[in-house]
C-alpha cells in the first residue's frame, strides 16, 4: 500500500491567490481528516469525512477554508484568498474502524509558504 | 472539548538512558490513547497505543501507562538510541477512528 498520499510536497503563492491541496487516502479507508501543524499551535484538526461526508467542520478557521471529498479516493482543501498567515504544513491523515491498527495514517504532509 | 497537555517540551537524554514523556487528559470519556512519533519532514507516525481497560502495554523498548483514575498516560523509551530523536504526541479519543485530540509535542533528543 502506497500510504496516504498528499501533493503538492511544498508549495510557495503570493498572498490573495487561491490554494489547493491534493489528499488520496488509503484504499478502505472510510475516515479522511485534515490537520494544520505550527509552532504555535501544534497539529490542528480542520475538518474531518467519513464516507464522503463531512462530520466537523468546527476547527475550520474562516470561510477562506473550504473541503471537499467527492469520493472515496480523494480529497481536497482549498484556501482562498490565501494570506501569510496560513502559511503551515497541512496534513491529511485517513482511517478505519474494524481495521487494524488503529489510529490514524497520516500523509507526508504540503508545507505552505504565502508571502 | 478534549484537553491533551503534555510535559516536557524538550528533553535531552544520552544515549542508553530511558526516556520518560508524560500526558494528561480531561475527558473521563476518553478510551483510546495514542502516541505518535514525528521525524523531521515526516508525518506522525503511530508507534504504540492502548486502551482504557488495559493499564500498562510493552513494545521492545516502548512502553506506556496508563491512569484512567488520574487521567494521566505516559510513554516510556528504555536504553535510547540517536533513531529515537524526534517529535512525540500523545493523543486521546473517545475511540480510535474519529476526532483525536493531540498533546503539543515533546521533542526528544538523544545524545550518542
């Protein structure tokens, strides 16, 4: 199995342009969850699906963040406008009940640079 | 909401000595305790878990505890190696799928 897998590795924008990070979750895997990762405020759930499905969306931090899981094998987060202060890396992580392990698989994470 | 605090921040140990990180929690509902361990540029990786109806639960050289009564769980690293440096969480859900609250880390250093 190839893990959870996020792209872009990095990516670098201009504040005001619009972000989109990219989530293929491991195959029968029905939970799919988002973090953000700073020094200042360690690893953050934003949002998390189950079966497509978004079930907390509270650790969302504005509307300028917005999720979608159209199906079962991808995700995305989308940030618009972008502004220096989302500048993070942003982790997608999958799981799923009755299977083990337990916990979650994280991907390798997108560092996000807005200058 | 889930409160995860965890101590120390850093810590430093020389090579072979024992490692000891330490979390506590707030919700008495909780029942699935987690530890992850972050290598630079790496996602958390999940290295070792244990649920509430089990007190104590061993792993080679990684063990945790458990206090359900104190609402306190610890992961304990015995003669440590330079591999082990990295970035440890704890965590704490009501189970082990849906929303897991994370500890802020504890960087561990191991000195050869």
């Amino acid at each position: 199995d190839a893990g959870v897998i996020q792209s872009p590795r990095h990516e670098v924008t201009e504040m005001g342009q619009e972000v989109t990070l990219r989530c293929k979750p491991i195959s029968g895997h029905d939970y799919l969850f988002w973090y953000r990762q700073t020094m200042m405020r360690g690893l953050e759930l934003l949002i998390y699906f189950n079966n497509n499905v978004p079930i907390d969306d509270s650790g969302m931090p504005e509307d300028r963040f917005s999720a979608k899981m159209p199906n079962a094998s991808f995700s995305t987060l989308k940030i618009q406008p972008s502004e220096p202060r989302d500048s993070a890396v942003y982790f997608c992580a999958s799981s799923a009940p009755g299977q083990g392990p337990y916990g979650y698989t994280f991907g390798s994470g997108t560092r996000l640079t807005v200058v | 909401g889930e409160n995860v605090e965890q101590h120390p921040s850093t810590l430093s140990v020389q090579e072979g000595d024992s490692a000891v990180i330490k979390c506590t929690y707030s919700d008495s509902a909780s029942n699935y305790f987690p530890w992850y361990k972050q290598e630079l540029g790496k996602g958390p990786q999940l290295i070792i878990d244990i649920r509430s109806n089990v007190g104590e639960k061993k792993d080679q050289r990684i063990a945790v505890t458990l206090n359900k009564t104190a609402k306190h769980f610890s992961l304990h690293i015995t003669e440590t190696q330079p591999e082990d440096s990295a970035v440890y969480f704890c965590a704490a859900s009501h189970d082990g799928y849906q929303k897991v609250t994370f500890g802020t880390g504890t960087k561990l250093q191991v000195i050869p």
